[in-house]
C-alpha cells in the first residue's frame, strides 16, 4: 500500500477500479494516465495487458497519446516496414517519422498493413510526422499534403515542425487550417527549447501537444523537460539511448548496470522505464525484432526514488547532436 500512497502524493486525481477488479487506472493532474495492478499490494506494478501495450497519456486537447514508441530514424525500404509491424505486433501504439526520414510510405503501409490483420484499429494507433525548414516552410501548405498523402492512412495524428526555422510560425498556422480541416489531429514542435518556445507559443492559436527534443541520461535537460511540462505540453525524448554512435559508453555505464541487475532487467529498459518515470515520452528506434520486443518490455518494474537520483547524477549536459 505505501507505493499507492506515494501516488496519492503526485497529484493522484481519479482512481477507478477496473472491471475486473485489479487493475486501476489512475489520471494524474497533469494528464499523465497509468493502469496499476492493484493485486499485488505488497509491491504494487504497473499494469501490463496481455497485448503489452503501453500507458497512455492524455494530450491537453483531450485527445490520446501512448506513452511510448518507436522511432524510424534511417529506417528504409522493407526494413522500416518490418521495424513498424513487427512493432504494432508488440503492442506499440506510437510511430514517429519524418520527411526527412525519406520513410513515410513505408510506415504507411505497415499501419495499414497491420490493421489489415488484425493487429490494431487505426484509432489506436499514434503516428507523428514533421515539416522541414526552408522549402516546406516557405510553401507549407504543399508539404502538408505530401505528408498525408504518402503516409496515405486517412489523418495524420501528430504532425510537427522538424527544428525552428524562418517561416516556422507561417508553416505551423498552415498546420492549423488541416487540423480545422479534420485531416491533421494535432501538433507538436520539434527542437524547440525555453528561448524558442517562449517566441513560438504566443504566436499561434492551437497549442502543440508535445515537444520533440534530445533527452537521454547523458543530456537530460531537465530545465527545458520542466518549463514545457509546465505549459501542459507533452515532452517526447529523440536519441533515448544517446542516439546511434554513442551507445558502447551509456549501455555500459555502471550505475545503470548496476540497477539493470537489481531488477532483473536490461540496461536499455532501465534506461526506458527512466525515461517513463520523468513522464517523458521515449521513442527508441530499432531495427532488431528481439530489441523491439525487450523496448517495450518496461511496465513491469519501478524504479526507486534512489535509483532515479542515481541516474539524474549521470547528466552531463552532452548533447550528441546538433539541434
Ligand atoms: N526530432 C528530431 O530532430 C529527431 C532527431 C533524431 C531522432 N529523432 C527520432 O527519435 C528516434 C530515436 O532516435 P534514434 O533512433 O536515432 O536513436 P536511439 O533510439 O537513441 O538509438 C537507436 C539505436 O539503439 C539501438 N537499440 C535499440 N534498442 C536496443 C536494445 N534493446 N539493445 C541495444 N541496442 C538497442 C538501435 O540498434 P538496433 O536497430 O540494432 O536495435 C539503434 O542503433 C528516431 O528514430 C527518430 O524517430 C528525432
């Protein structure tokens, strides 16, 4: 029961128990929405469905959003497909892409391909896309277009400005007509930190559900995290394992080995479930089918307030990119 209370202390709004009476889904003040199961009361866990899908979040525009997903950063061809289905096949519920991942017929077809079979109902399903500065800026309502019409699943759920840029305020209104339109559901930004945001957010009319940007042990930004968790806007985590490149040093850093062990678990979940806990939305992409499964597989364990210190001691503000 203590960890129930410790909920209660982190602005516990609602709790309502479940049908089958063990599971409890708990909304957090901040829209933050998890399942417990509450029949372990000794060591309360989060709630994992035979599906394994994640916990979702509610945007502030009442909308939902999982609060996990997959990444398709140099994902090409059949090998961003399978990365996608075999996703969905694993229970997640949240894509990112881009334009300029030169991916989004791929993950299209892999949406619609695994609703095809079953897999999952395009309403549960969260695709993100992005604009890019420069061209698609200057002439955004063209760009828009190809974003729906490649990834070609109805409605884009989650379209975002790539990096802050000349004409980024004119692109982002003209993201605001197609969601007037119905064919966009909301919006996001990408890249945007204090400075960025505080010019950005008085200019436009529909408030971006998330903000995209580099977070991992090494950069964790928890200045930034806070200020936008603070406008109610969503923080989504690109690079959650340090990006590709810069993963032999993290993935063995011996503070997360050393709570990947007590817990059984690997120190890409330890590094995930972190992620998780500061309500930050990761995005680990993958090519690998086991990595894929192993990724998601963090809803079953909780990382103490000391380990979450521990891994706030590793931050080192180094960016491994330069946006
Ligand atoms: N908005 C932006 O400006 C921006 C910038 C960069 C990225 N992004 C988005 O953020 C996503 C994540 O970034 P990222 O994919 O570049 O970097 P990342 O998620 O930090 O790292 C991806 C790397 O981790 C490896 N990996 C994944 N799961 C693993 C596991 N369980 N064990 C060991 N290695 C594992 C992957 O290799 P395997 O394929 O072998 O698993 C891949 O090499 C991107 O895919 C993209 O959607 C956005």
């Amino acid at each position: 029961m203590k960890r129930l209370r410790a909920l209660s202390s982190l602005a516990l709004m609602a709790a309502a128990l479940l049908a089958n009476g063990q599971c409890m889904r708990v909304h957090y003040d901040d829209g933050w929405t998890e399942q417990i199961d509450v029949s372990r009361v000794d060591s309360i866990t989060i709630y994992k469905n035979e599906q394994h899908l994640a916990p979702t979040i509610m945007l502030h525009n009442g909308l939902r959003m999982p609060a996990f997903g997959i990444g398709t950063y140099s994902l090409h061809d059949t090998t961003c497909f399978n990365s996608v289905y075999t996703a969905l096949k694993n229970g997640y519920r949240l894509i990112d892409t881009a334009y300029m991942y030169g991916n989004e017929e791929e993950v299209g077809r892999a949406v619609r391909q695994a609703v095809a079979d079953g897999i999952c109902r395009r309403e549960d399903v969260t695709v993100i896309t992005k604009i890019y500065p420069g061209s698609q800026y200057a002439n955004p309502g063209q760009a828009i277009q190809e974003r729906i019409d490649k990834l070609n699943i109805d409605y884009v759920d989650i379209m975002l400005l790539h990096h802050p840029g000349d004409n980024d305020v004119k692109a982002y209104k003209a993201m605001e007509k197609q969601v007037e339109a119905g064919k966009i559901h909301s919006l996001g930004v990408s890249c945007f930190y204090i400075d960025e945001l505080t010019r950005f957010l008085p200019q436009v009319s529909i408030k971006p559900v998330l903000v995209q940007n580099e977070i991992h042990p090494y950069y964790q930004d928890a200045e930034v995290v806070d200020f936008i968790h603070r406008q109610g806007i969503v923080v989504q985590a690109w690079y959650p394992l340090g990006g590709r490149g810069y993963q032999k040093e993290l993935l063995a850093d011996p503070v997360l080995k050393r709570i990947a062990e007590a817990h059984g678990k690997s120190v890409v979940q330890v590094i995930l479930r972190w992620h998780y806990q500061r309500r930050v939305v990761a995005i680990p992409g993958s090519s690998n089918p086991a990595h894929i499964a192993e990724n998601i597989d963090i809803f079953d364990f909780v990382l103490t307030d000391g380990e979450m210190a521990d891994i706030a001691a590793l931050n080192r503000n180094e960016k491994h990119d330069w946006y």
